[in-house]
C-alpha cells in the first residue's frame, strides 16, 4: 500500500506545479515605466577650465547627487539628498522629450580652457547626449528651465 501512495504523490506533485507555472501572467510582471516614455535620469555638468574644474549633478526619481572640485588643487565634495516624486514632477515639467531630438550640440570648448556643459537625458527606450546645446537657444530653453527648477534644491555652493 505504501508504494502506491507514492504513485499517487508522484502523479499530482508535477500536475500541481504545472497548473501553477501556467497560472502566472509574464504580462503582469512587467513594469509599467518600462513601456512608457519618461525621463528616469538626468545628468548635468560643467567639466574643463584652468584648474580642470568640474560640477556633476545627477538626478533621479528619488535623489540628487551632487559633487565638485579642481583638479589642480586636489579638491573634491560631495551632496546627496532624497526627493520625493512631487519634487521630481517638479524638475522634469519643462522637458519636452519629443522635442530632445531636435537639440542640437555644439563644440567642445575645453580645448581652449572653457567649460564644457554636458545634459545627459535617459528614458527606458533612449538616452540624449548633448555638449554645449546653449548655443542653440530655441530648444535649449527648456533645459535652462529645468536648471532654474534644480538650483531651487541645491545647496548654494553647488549652484
């Protein structure tokens, strides 16, 4: 009698896995963000001068890291801070990101001891690069605007 009970455990153990492997959804374990189209990272900073001077700010759904400092002297700081999603509404509502394509970047001015200032936009389908986009003042106006929204939540020496 005891081996037959094992048959029986051995026939509905894998028909009771099975059922359970068939009964999960692969569409609801996607995430919703993957699928859309908005921002989840942006990246701003002014990089080269005489002293190899350098300002990162990068921004995410939750926080703002923030870091400075010259290379010639060695110095170097950091600022981080949590934020919360009204905030991050907040930083993005400027952005277009149907109109990101149409900025255009211009030359790096480090060669010449400028400073060069670099926007790195990511969304879940593409990442925008851009050198310098002020020069192009009819779609740089809405990355200036995010910049207003960001120095309203930095401390003031990384501004």
């Amino acid at each position: 009698m005891p081996t037959t009970k094992n048959v029986y455990l051995k026939l509905i153990f894998p028909i009771f896995l099975l059922s359970a492997f068939f009964s999960c959804d692969s569409k609801k374990s996607k995430q919703p963000s993957a699928s859309t189209n908005e921002i989840t990272f942006i990246r701003l900073s002014h990089i080269g001068g005489t002293m190899g001077e350098y300002r990162i700010i990068k921004v995410t759904k939750d926080s703002v890291f923030a870091e400075k400092g010259a290379t010639a002297n060695k110095t170097h700081q950091k600022w981080a801070s949590a934020i919360n999603m009204d905030t991050w509404k907040q930083l993005i509502s400027p952005i277009n990101i149907k109109d990101l394509d149409k900025i255009k970047s211009s030359p790096s001015q480090q060669s010449v001891d400028g400073i060069d200032e670099t926007f790195q936009i990511r969304t879940p389908k593409k990442a925008h690069f851009y050198v310098n986009s002020f020069a192009d003042p009819e779609h740089y106006k809405q990355l200036q605007q995010f910049k207003e929204q960001l120095d309203n939540i930095l401390p003031k020496e990384y501004k």
